[in-house]
C-alpha cells in the first residue's frame, strides 16, 4: 500500500523556506563574472537561474503564494543579469 505525498505546506513555513531559496541564488548573482559582451553568456546564466529556481522550489509546486514568488524571482534574476551585463 503506498501512501499519498503529503501537500505542500501553504503556510508561513513554506513562505520562510521559499524566500531563504531565493535568496540564496540571489546572493549568488552579486558574485558573478559576466563578460558585457556576450549577451549568449547572459541567456545561459539567466536559463539556468530559472531552472535553478524551480528545483529549489519543487516541493512547493501548486502553491499559489510561491508560484507567484517563483513567477517574480525569476523576473528579478532576468533583470538583475541584463543589469550586469549593461542590456537593461
């Protein structure tokens, strides 16, 4: 008998977990040695951002509060890159 995933956790927990996950790719972004002329370099960093983004928040996956989290951190990593590398 196998037994059902628990739910994700919709409360002030999962909030708290998904902003420290953010925020640790994030403190990740300050640190990085971008070459402003190649915009390829940019794309690569900001799709694995994304993918990165949604690993660290795969065990929330059908909340609606970190689904939108989710929506505008990876906006704010595509910002923060096209700043760094002069595109924004």
């Amino acid at each position: 008998m196998n037994a059902e995933p628990a739910p994700p956790d919709h409360g002030p927990q999962a909030m708290a977990a998904a902003q420290r996950a953010i925020g640790e790719l994030y403190a990740t972004i300050t640190q990085l040695g971008l070459d402003a002329s190649d915009a390829a370099d940019g794309e690569y960093l900001i799709a694995q951002l994304e993918s990165a983004i949604d690993a660290k928040l795969a065990a929330y996956e059908g909340n609606p509060i970190i689904d939108a989290l989710r929506a505008k951190a990876k906006i704010a990593f595509r910002q923060a890159v096209l700043e760094k590398l002069g595109l924004a």
